[in-house]
C-alpha cells in the first residue's frame, strides 16, 4: 500500500481541513486565547468579541475533536465546563500566535499599503 | 488623542480583518504556494486544488491592497500577470508556512485524536 504524504494543496487530503479548522474566523482567536490559560466558555465567549454562542460551541467541538483542545465538564450545579489546550493544541496555537501577533505589529504597514494601493487606483 | 494598541480580539479593530485575510481559506494557500516562487494566475490556480477563478482572483486582490502581494501585469499579447510577495508578505508566508507544514507533519496525531473521540462517544 502506498500512502501518500499529506499535502494540503490537494483539496482531498484531510490536512486540508485540519488547516480550515486551525486557521477559521473563531478557531484561530479560540487557540491564541487559550494559549494564555484555560477558559470557561462564557468567559471565552466575552473574550473573543464577536463570537456567537453557536459559533464558539461549534468551532470548540470541532478543535475538541482533532485533538487541540480539552473538554472538561465539572458534575456541579449550575454546570461548569472548562476548556484548556492539549499538548498537541498547545503546539498549534504557538505557531497560530505567532501570525497573530505578527498581524498586530504590522497593522500600520498594512494600512500604509492600503492607503498607497487606494491613491494608485484614483490617481 | 489616544491610539489604542492593535487587538485582534475586539472585533472594531482592524487587525482583525488583516488576520481574516491572511487566514482566509485560500489566504493561507496563496501565501504558502507564492513563498516558493513567482507563478502566474492560472498556474496558481492549478497549484492550489479546488480554488475557483473568481475566489483565486479575489484572494489575490484583497492580498495585493493589504500589501502583501505585488501583482505585475506584461503589456504582451495574449496578457501576462505575475504575483509575488512583497517583503511584507514574505514575512507573513514564513509564518503561514510554519503552520501549514506542522498541520501536514501532525495529520497522524488530529486522525488518532479523531478515531479515539469518535470511540468514546460509542462507548
């Protein structure tokens, strides 16, 4: 049996989905926060401005499911759930943080550049 | 008057749409292919497997007005277009490229994760 290796620019190899899941619009903000510490999902939900309830249960279940983040649900009233990284999920959002805060520092080149793309096209 | 710091988690600030695109799902592909080398449209659209000519087209746009992509259009019949990456987009590939090459070199651990949560919700 031959099997190939994983190639993300094959749209058949299942890496392809593991990046669509590490790098979607809430998976990317979910790894970065909980590299900080482990979050409750109301606490992370306010941390990640913007995230819908649905959203953030879905984007925690599927990162839950490739094996980035862990689940624990404490037997208590009202229920408690807790969400930390695995040492895989930990490994990802180092490397997802990274780009984050690249992103951050470069903010103001990027608007140099969208300044100077917006007076090419006018002038 | 007071700037705040870049805060890619409230949804206000514009760090945030920087990172959607550099993280987009063909974002991420455009970045990784063109740190190799230089390619032309449709030879980018044939190295990055299942991209649409109009999402391809888009990506490159929104990439090229962030400041990330040079785009060089040949005043030669029929037309010729090269993209590149600017020196700030080389620096955003880097770090794009860091994660694509650790989701394919962990694609064995997110399967093994995946089969042991598919078993655990069975049993």
């Amino acid at each position: 049996m031959t099997v190939s290796e994983p190639d993300v620019y094959d749209r058949m190899c299942p890496s392809r989905g593991v990046l669509e899941h590490v790098t979607s619009r809430w998976g990317v903000l979910v790894l970065a926060a909980l590299r900080d510490r482990g979050y409750r999902f109301g606490e992370l939900r306010r941390r990640i401005d913007g995230v819908s309830e649905k959203m953030l249960a879905q984007t925690l279940q599927t990162l839950e499911r490739d094996g980035f983040v862990h689940r624990k649900a404490h037997p208590v009233i009202p229920p408690r759930v807790d969400y930390s990284l695995t040492p895989l999920g930990t490994e990802a959002a180092e490397l997802v943080t990274g780009l984050v805060e690249w992103i951050e520092r470069r903010l103001p080149q990027v608007e140099s550049a969208r300044e100077l793309h917006g007076a090419r096209r006018e002038g």
